[in-house]
C-alpha cells in the first residue's frame, strides 16, 4: 500500500497521510504482539487483567485499520470525484 500513497497522493499532505496511516497500523501490531508476547510469558493461566490486555491491544489495532479505511477513502474519493 505504501507505492500506492505515492501514486495516489497528489499533495504531499495527502502522500503523508496515506504512508503515515499504513505505518501506523504497522506500529500499532508491533506493540500489540510485544503485549502479547509479556502478557504469555508471565504466565499461562487465565487472568482478567491478561485478557482485558490482549482485547486492548487488539482493539488498538482495529482503531488503527478503522484510521487507514477512512483516510485512504476519502482521499481516494477526492481524486476521483
């Protein structure tokens, strides 16, 4: 996706936020794995605390791919319309 802003962005504010968007759901999973990985590694019994900790970061990522759907499309939008 990130050769596609270049193409797609006629701006540089729009090439920004097509890349920025895309590095940041690439972020966002690099955390949300690094959670996982310390919430696993302290133990594999079943916590509240340990779910609620996966289910955050998870949703953060989901947030994130929300944040690219939106921008990506209204950016495309205003190219084509």
């Amino acid at each position: 996706m990130i050769p596609g802003g270049f193409w797609l962005g006629t701006t540089l504010t729009q090439r920004i936020l097509l890349i920025g968007s895309c590095l940041t759901v690439i972020i966002t999973e690099l955390l949300n794995s690094a959670i996982e990985a310390v919430v696993d590694k302290t133990g594999k019994e079943y916590h509240v605390l340990s779910k609620k900790a996966k289910d955050l970061g998870s949703a953060a990522v989901f947030v994130s791919l929300i944040f690219v759907i939106v921008t990506w499309g209204l950016i495309i939008y205003d190219r084509f319309s």
